[in-house]
C-alpha cells in the first residue's frame, strides 16, 4: 500500500465501529463452536481448516473491538492481529471447500469425470491455498515492517511497504486463479456427471448436485472477497476501499461469516462417511490385488 501523505503512520481512517465488530465476533464466534461439534462428531477432520479460519475471524473482530476502546490513539498489537487474522483466514475456508470436491468425487465414483485425478486433486488446490496463505502473511509482514521502523512513521521504509504489498497482491491473485481453476474443474465435473450419471445405488443415494451448487455459492463469496481485496491493495492506502469502514463488512466479514453459516445448515457428512468406506474398500481391494500378484510370483 502506498505511504500515508502525513509524516505519522495511522493505523485506521476512521474509529473502528464497536457495533459491527461485536456482532461479528459473536457470529463467527458461534459459527466456530458449532463446527467444533460438528466436526468432532462426524468426525470430518477435513474441515478443521475452517474451524481455524474461524478461530482467526473472531479474534480479529474481537481486536477490532479493542481498537475502538483505544480511539482515538489505538495501539500497535490489536491492529496487526485484525489486520493479518482477517486477511489470511478465507484462505483457511478454501482449503476445507478444495477436501470437500474431492470427497464428492470419490463417494459417486466418479473420478473418471474429474478433470484431475482423485490422488491430486485435493493435493494440488491445497498446497496452492498454502502457498497462497503463507505468501499473503509474508507480505503483511513484510508491510508492517516498512511502516513499523521510526515508532510506525509512513517515510522511514517505502520500499518496504511497497514490496509487502505486491507480495500479498501476489498471494491474492493465486488465491483468486486458484478457485478459478477449482470451479471450471467442479463445473466439468458436475456437466459430465449430468450428462453420463452412474447408476450405482452409492452414486444415486448421494446429493451430490445440491452440494456441488453449495460448493459453487461458497467459492463464489471467497472469490468476491479475494476480489475486493486486491482492488484495496491496488489503491493503497489512501485508497477509497482501505478509508471506509463499510467495505470491509459488506465485501469480507458478510461472505466470510456466510460461508461458515452455509456450511452450518449444509453440512457434507454424508460425503465424508462414503469417501471414508470407498477409500477402505479400495485400498482392501489393492491388497488384495497385490497379496494375488505375490502368491502368483510364488507359484
């Protein structure tokens, strides 16, 4: 983000709203406590992720709150924590939503319809949500650290400042060709499905299309949130995005907080118990084949 036009660094353009952090805090705090139970007993160890992104989301909110309670001279730490808590969580929620295609596809059967193959498919978008992740925190670090030297004054480390922020424009992008990618590769998946369903009793018992358009409306709230973000860091810091308050509700906390909500009401158990005995069955079946191939070799 660009340097602030005044010789002292200011950490808000406004007094952070204690109303609205509240209500965020309580709402991904309860949506968190609600995973945590549910993830124990279905035990959908997948969506532990989106339990961490959560955790991230309430104590950002809950800083937020304590920066209020610092206006007019808010201090260093509940800045930095909402600021790097509520930019790398959504990448904690695309992790879980990556695991979630994967086990669709293995419950129906239906690799053969993916685009990749079940062994990389979750491997793949994951390590890039990683990487994505660890890039996005590195920039944020790296921008606090050009406006940190001098006692946080805006001119002691421009350049600093200027490369933290291309570097987690960086991450936001990958974040962003990412879940392109993971929708055309869900989008193939369900068009061919469609066209050739699998008549087994397993594939046909499964909701797998109502999931499929869940999995659709959550990545479609984390891509506009990734959007929106990058056209922040594009404008820098004096930018309209970055100076009103009222964006960060309505283009990150209302996806973010929408996307745990859904997956609240909608949750893929069901996916999980069926992945969890078709993964068995086959690797049962592989041992099988290989035990068969050894005692041929013996005969």
């Amino acid at each position: 983000m660009s340097s602030d036009p005044d010789d002292t660094f200011k950490f808000y353009h406004y007094d952070p709203s204690l109303a609205a952090a509240c209500v965020f805090a309580v709402l991904f705090g309860s949506s968190t406590i609600w995973h945590a139970f549910l993830i124990a007993k279905y035990r959908t160890w997948y969506f532990i992720p989106c339990l961490t992104g959560g955790i991230f989301e309430t104590v950002g909110y809950a800083a937020r709150a304590i920066s209020h309670g610092q206006a007019p001279d808010p201090t260093l730490g509940p800045y930095v924590i909402q600021t790097l808590l509520l930019l790398v969580a959504p990448a904690l929620f695309a992790a879980s939503i990556y695991m979630i295609l994967g086990r669709i596809i293995v419950s129906v059967d239906g690799e053969s319809y993916s685009l990749i193959k079940k062994k990389w498919l979750t491997k793949s978008f994951v390590a890039g949500d990683v990487l994505s992740f660890f890039i996005q925190l590195g920039g944020m670090l790296e921008w606090f650290h050009g406006h940190a030297g001098g006692g946080l004054r805006a001119s002691s480390k421009p350049s600093t400042a200027k490369t933290g922020s291309h570097i987690v424009l960086t991450g936001l992008v990958i974040q962003i060709v990412l879940f392109g990618l993971f929708i055309a590769v869900a989008v193939v998946f369900n068009l061919r499905l469609r066209a050739r369903p699998i008549n087994t009793p397993r594939a046909c018992s499964l909701p797998w299309e109502k999931y499929l358009r869940i999995l659709y409306i959550a990545s479609a709230f984390v891509m506009l949130r990734s959007i929106v973000r990058v056209a922040e860091f594009i404008e820098g810091f004096e930018g309209t995005i970055i100076r009103h308050e009222l964006y960060l509700y309505i283009f990150d906390a209302v996806p973010m907080a929408a996307v745990m909500v859904v997956f609240n009401v909608w949750y893929p158990s069901c996916f999980s118990k069926r992945a969890r005995k078709a993964i068995m069955v086959e690797q049962s079946a592989d041992s099988s084949l290989e035990l068969s191939d050894i005692e041929g070799q013996g005969k």
